[in-house]
C-alpha cells in the first residue's frame, strides 16, 4: 500500500498487502507485510497464504503449532561422476 498526496507529489510507501474485501462499498483488510514475502524464485508466497496452508495442515493432522518460520531450500546441483 502506498499513501499518497491527491496531486501525487507526495508518498510514502508503508509495505502492507492489501486485499479489497468489498468494491462496494470499497473495504480493504492488511493481509500482509511486504518484507514478509518469500520470494526465491519470483512466487512472492505471503504470509497469509503461508498461515492459512500452517492452518490447514494442522486441521488435517491433528497438530498444533503455536510458531513457525519458513524458508526456501535451495539444492545443490550432483555433480556427474567423473566430471
């Protein structure tokens, strides 16, 4: 989310994610931070998406997980033998 002046001269960006909840009338809800993303490979995972998939998974199995951290794993390339 960016505020700005009405002439534009002015803005500030305050890196929430936005999700409009309604267009009439128009209602937003903060869904997440921008230096929350998990951006690896250009998929901008948020955390809302990361929680609601935590949620779901502890649903599904009976878990309870009271915090969690992710992170991407990067593999190392196997190098062929003999090379």
């Amino acid at each position: 989310m960016v505020i700005t002046t009405n002439a534009g001269l002015w803005r500030y960006n305050i890196g929430d994610t936005v999700k409009f909840t309604s267009l009439s009338p128009h209602r937003i809800k903060i869904s997440g931070r921008t230096k929350h993303f998990i951006n690896a490979f250009g998929e901008e995972v948020i955390i809302e998406n990361a929680e609601a998939a935590v949620t779901r998974a502890c649903e599904l199995t009976g878990a309870v997980i009271d915090n969690f951290t992710a992170a991407p794993i990067y593999l190392q390339k196997i190098k062929a033998r003999g090379t």
